[in-house]
C-alpha cells in the first residue's frame, strides 16, 4: 500500500465482502422488503436516535421515553428477522470497533493510554 488512504480503501473492500458484512446486508434487505417489518425496525431506530440526540445533549431522559424505549425492543426482538438483524449489527460493531483499536494503535504506542503512567 502506497499510504494509509489506499489501505483505507483496501479495507472498506474487506469489510464489504466479509461474512459478517454479507450476512448484516442480507437480514437489513429481508427487514426492509416487508413493509411491516420495515415500519417496525424504523420506529425503533428513530427511538435510539431521539434517546441518544437527548443524551449527547444533556437532555432527561424522562421514565415514558426509557418505558417506549424498553416496550418497543421487546416489540422488535420478538421478530424473528428484526432479532436476527439486531444480533448482526452486534456482530459487527465487534468487527469495527477491533478494527478500530488496530487503527488506533500507533498513536496508544505513541501517546500512551490514559491511566498507564506515559
């Protein structure tokens, strides 16, 4: 690789063609062809972004919103598909963020890690 970019770019192709990737593409295609499904996983996600715009702001999160909150995940972990979607997510979030602490690791090597004493 001539510099980080190109590497950037190698990467992005890898993640693309990962099974974690492939199968992520695969559930969030199957949810968003039922436009029930669809409806479902949508309000769910505009509830995490509310929750976590107020969060990032400051803002309380009042009891109604965490009790939304809680009824709508039981609502949409209860769907086999949604279920299956939210558990690749997951899968890879651990995907990123491993790749993240790898990236990150020249400038831990070089500033040191809170806490360690550098």
């Amino acid at each position: 690789m001539s510099n980080a970019y190109d590497a950037a770019y190698a990467m992005e192709r890898a993640i693309r063609s990962s099974n974690e990737y492939v199968e992520l593409k695969r559930l969030y295609d199957l949810v968003n062809a039922d436009p029930a499904s669809k409806g479902m996983f949508d309000n769910f996600r505009n509830i995490q972004m509310v929750l976590q715009q107020k969060q990032m702001m400051g803002q309380e999160i009042t009891p109604e919103e965490i009790e939304q909150a809680q009824k709508t995940v039981q609502l949409v972990q209860q769907h086999p598909t949604i279920a299956q979607l939210m558990d690749a997510e997951q899968r890879m979030s651990v995907v990123i963020a491993d790749l993240n602490k790898i990236i990150m690791k020249p400038l831990e090597e070089l500033y040191g890690l809170p806490g360690q004493g550098s």
